[in-house]
C-alpha cells in the first residue's frame, strides 16, 4: 500500500501527488491524506476518472481516502 500525505497543501499539489502515486504504483491501494473538502473532491475525481474506487473516511483534522485499483 502507498501513503500520499498531502495535509497542508491546497490543491493542485494533492491532485498531482495523487497522479504521481497513481501513475509510480499502477494497480497499488493508496491511501491519501488531505485537510479540505476541495482536495478530497479534487482526488476522488482524479481517482474515479482513472477508474479507481474512492472510499472516504472523515478524520480528526481531514480526510482518509481509500483508493482501490481498477478490477479490485
């Protein structure tokens, strides 16, 4: 599984961390951490559109976002 942590960081640089994640691990589970809603909407659209699942989690201070390969 691989971590992306982008709390702190206000988008893009959560959707091109995710990207970089997506395209480094293809068929990889990863986990990203964001603050916002708008980076959580953000990845979950890039996720979805790469056909990934998209769970989310609301966290103390942010969001846990789940993101299943495509076929899992």
């Amino acid at each position: 599984m691989v971590e992306v942590d982008v709390r702190g960081f206000s988008c893009p640089i959560p959707v091109v961390r995710t990207k970089k994640a997506i395209d480094e691990n293809p068929n990889e589970i990863i986990t990203v951490l964001v603050e916002s809603a708008v980076s959580k909407e953000n990845v979950s659209r890039l996720a979805q559109s790469r056909g990934y699942s998209v769970k989310v989690e609301e966290t103390p201070g942010g969001y846990h976002l789940l993101l299943g390969p495509p076929g899992e």
